[in-house]
C-alpha cells in the first residue's frame, strides 16, 4: 500500500480480474493491533461452553450470535456440522457504539475491535477509492454511491484429528462488495479456487486478504470476480480468522454501473435491491449457493 497510486490501481485491477483476492501489506495497521484482534478472538472462542452457549444461535448472521455453518444432505435433508464456529457483529468505521453490544469477556473485545474497525474503514476507503480508479470511475464512485453496511464474521477452527473428512467453512463467495480478512499465520486454512484447483493463501507476515465479494461482481458486471474459496482444518493447531465485510444497505439498488454497460458490454444482471439479493441467499441455505446467478440475464 505505499506504491504510488497509479501502481496499486493497476496491480489491484489485475488482481481483480485474475483472481479476485489479493494480500494487501503496508497497510498502517500495526502488527500489535492485529495479533492484539486474533488472541481476543482466541479468548472468546475458548471460554469455557457455559459462558457462550447463550449466544449460540440457528439463525445465521445474527448481530452479536454465535452460528455453526453447515451442509444440508440432499437427500435425507440432515443438517452436517462444519469444523467451526462463527461469531457475527456489525461494525462501523467511525462510531464505536457498536462495540456496546459486543462480549464485555474477554475484558479487552470491545476496545480492541472498536480500534481495529476504525483502521479497517480507513483502508475500506482506500481500496475502494483504488478499485474505482481501476474501473474508471471516479475515486469516491464505490464509496459514495451505496449506503453502506459493515459487518464482521470471526472464526474459530479447532484442531481436527481428521481433516481430509471435513471443512472449517465450506466452498462459498462472499456476498458483499467487500471483504477485509485477517487471518493467523502460521497455519494453512484459506483456500481460493483457481482455473478449478484449490491454491492456499498463505499469509505472507503482517498481511490482510482482501476479496471481491458478489455484489462487486455485479456492479463491475463480471469484470470483477467474486471467487469461490474455503478454509480447511488441521490436525495439530487451532486457526481464528476475522472478516470485516462491506456491503450495501438492504434498500439499496444494485446492478451493473451505467458507465461500465454499452452495446458491446450489456449488462449481465437485472436490477434488485440487496434485500431480496439477501432473502434468495437465506432461501439456499445448506446448498452450494448459487445466489447472484438468479439475477442473472440470459446472453
Ligand atoms: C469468510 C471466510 C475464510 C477463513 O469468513 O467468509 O471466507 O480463512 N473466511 O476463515
Ligand atoms: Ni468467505
């Protein structure tokens, strides 16, 4: 991130179209901080099951619940547990009232994530202002033309005497425009599919993940590529990692941005708000998702 402008527009370009992930260093956030955000995490996940088991809930993406990922069986529609659990929250980049509703154990959550999430909105800004110039667009097209809404997924992986017969979070894209992810080093987890082979995304030291998610997809109308991508368990060693998203406001409109359609690049989704973009993902729960499909025209 301390490349001059024109270099990170093109190299972010690039990233985006390729592979749709890319590792981001230099990027202001101290080392302290995050490992700071990991060892909470860690905490929280640990503390013995009677302390969370009321956060616990079946309802995915509840603010401030606890939700076990899982697989529906097709056939006899039992529900398979993922190796792994994942604590959601909202955040927001300048408003620390958030962290009022976050865990008061351990002491330090709400401090350390209401800090983290003001650096985090920094460098949302700056990648979205890059991603625009990369589109051609104006540099505060991304930022300002949505209402945006901020919320947070940390992860817990234990370690699994039997890797090979699961997964920590199974193949899925991410839903919302973007995702900030900072992950342990040390320990392979992430994986992201390329030309149809799984690759690891080893975390190059005091580095964040940054992922185009489905909504940016389809604003850029598929020059931008919301990629599938898991995380695996390992036998010896636990693995925490927290994803910041960034996604529009359920009421907002979306569809691919006027100034990137034209006769020769018409435009390959209709129109919906984020709700009901929301409402067929709930709808597929369990499945390997197929949501920004739907919307979807035919060529
Ligand atoms: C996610 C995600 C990957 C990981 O939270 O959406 O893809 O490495 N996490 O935990
Ligand atoms: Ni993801």
């Amino acid at each position: 991130m301390n490349e001059d402008n024109e270099a990170l527009v093109q190299r972010i370009a690039k990233a985006c179209e390729e592979f749709g992930f890319f590792q981001v260093i230099n990027h202001g956030i101290s080392m302290e901080l995050c490992n700071d955000v990991l060892d909470v995490i860690t905490n929280f996940f640990q503390l013995p099951y009677e302390e969370k088991a009321h956060l616990v809930s079946p309802n995915h993406m509840e603010d401030g619940k606890i939700f076990k990922y899982f697989i529906k069986d097709q056939e006899t529609q039992e529900k398979i547990s993922m190796w792994g659990e994942a604590f959601f929250h909202t955040w927001h980049p300048v408003h620390t009232s958030f962290t009022l509703s976050l865990p008061q154990n351990p002491p330090r959550y709400r401090e350390i994530v209401g800090t983290y999430a003001k650096q985090i909105g920094t460098l949302n800004t700056q990648i979205l202002s890059l991603i625009s110039q990369g589109l051609g667009l104006h540099k505060d097209f991304l930022h300002q033309s949505l209402n945006p809404t901020y919320t947070a997924q940390a992860n817990y992986y234990p370690p699994c005497p039997r890797p090979e017969l699961t997964l920590g979070l199974r193949d899925h894209t991410d839903f919302n425009i973007l995702t900030l992810l900072l992950q342990e080093e040390g320990v392979t987890g992430l994986q992201v599919l390329k030309d149809g082979k799984w690759i690891n995304v080893n975390p190059s030291p005091n580095s964040l993940v940054i992922n185009v998610g489905d909504q940016l997809q389809v604003l850029s109308n598929d020059r931008y590529k919301s990629v599938r991508h898991r995380a695996v368990t390992n036998v010896a060693k636990k693995r925490v990692s927290f994803a910041m998203f960034v996604g529009p406001n359920e009421h907002d409109c979306v569809s691919p941005i006027s100034e990137l359609v034209d006769e020769n690049h018409p435009p390959l989704y209709r129109s919906y708000t984020f709700g009901e973009f929301i409402q067929e993902f709930r709808k597929q729960e369990g499945k390997t998702r197929l949501v920004k499909e739907v919307f979807k025209m035919c060529d």
